[in-house]
C-alpha cells in the first residue's frame, strides 16, 4: 500500500501447500536447507512465464550444478521445464556451503484447468 502496488501485486504469506487462489506470476521461496521438497508444490502453482526465487543451501564448489539438479528432479512429472536466469551467492552459510538465490523461469508444457479458467474470463 505504501507503493501504491495495491492493484498489481498480491502477497500471500502462507505455506504454499495450502494457497488456493490463481496461478501465480512470481514465488518466492525464502526458506532454505530442504527448499527442493516444495518444488513440486510450487511448479503447480506456477502460471507459464512464471519466475521462482528459489532460496537454497548448496555445496559452495558445485552449486550451481546442484540448483539446476534440484530443479530438474523436481520437475519430472510436473508438466514444467525450467530455466534459470540468474545465480547469486547471498552468503556463506557453513563451512563449504552457501546460501545461494536462482531466478528460475517456468515453462509449462501444459495449461492446468484453474488458468485455462483464468483465460477464458
């Protein structure tokens, strides 16, 4: 409301397991440790076009190898090919590992029933 975002932007601040409302354009995932188990949820949830802030903890020596692991065992079966667009490191987390964000991009191969209903309005 500050932003004057009202009209633009809808924040839901749940456990996406339990969001029921449109596909989404953006999801920001900010937990961190065991973020890959909520993949599945969040690419159900992804509109196409969507972007993932995918927060994750990694071996520093391979971690963008280990997101783009992640991503792609989580999106068997799911319907979805993802991209990632960017890698940022956002600190270290542990000895050898880091806290790291990737801006993932959703393609959908499918169009779930709740958008095909969005278009169609």
């Amino acid at each position: 409301a500050l932003n004057h975002l009202e009209d633009l932007v809808s924040a839901h601040n749940i456990d996406c397991r339990e969001y029921e409302g449109p596909l989404a354009s953006r999801i920001v995932m900010g937990y961190v440790g065991t973020t890959d188990r909520f993949l599945p949820t969040a690419f159900s949830l992804a509109r196409d076009g969507c972007i993932i802030h995918y927060h994750q903890t990694v071996p520093a020596d391979t971690a963008c190898e280990e997101v783009e692991r992640q991503l792609l065992d989580a999106s068997v079966g799911c319907g979805v090919t993802t991209e990632i667009r960017a890698l940022h490191m956002v600190k270290k987390y542990s000895p050898g590992v880091v806290h790291v964000v990737a801006d993932v991009l959703v393609s959908r191969r499918d169009t779930p029933s709740r958008e095909k209903d969005l278009l169609s309005d």
